[in-house]
C-alpha cells in the first residue's frame, strides 16, 4: 500500500499533540480552540446540525423507479 510521506506527518503531529493532553478529546478541543484565538485568522464555526430519524430521511428520498 502506498504510503503518504505527508499523510504519515500529520498522523505523527496528531499523535504527539493528543499525547501532550494524555489523549483527552475535550482538552484537545480547547487546545485547538486557543490556538485558533491566537493565530488572529477568521474560523467558520456552523451551529450543529439535528440528527434526522429514520423515519424522517425515508420521507425525504425520491421514491424508487421501476
């Protein structure tokens, strides 16, 4: 399989930092967030979004055609 020298730098940037906060998502989370904050950039942020039931998305498909 080929392997991405950059794909593997990501992989071993993500680890190190996860490791930094004993791999808790939630300081992680406010890690990054800072980091965000002190970069000065403009970051998108989307409001979640509400997990449609199963009932709701078979209402939304088209209907199948013969």
């Amino acid at each position: 399989m080929f392997e991405d020298p950059i794909v593997e730098e990501i992989r071993r940037k993500r680890k190190t930092h996860a490791a930094r906060f004993g791999n808790d998502l939630s300081a992680i989370s406010d890690d990054i967030r800072r980091l965000e904050e002190q970069s000065g950039r403009d970051y998108v942020n989307f409001p979640p979004r509400r997990v449609r039931d199963e009932d709701d998305s078979a209402e939304s498909r088209p209907a199948a055609t013969p």
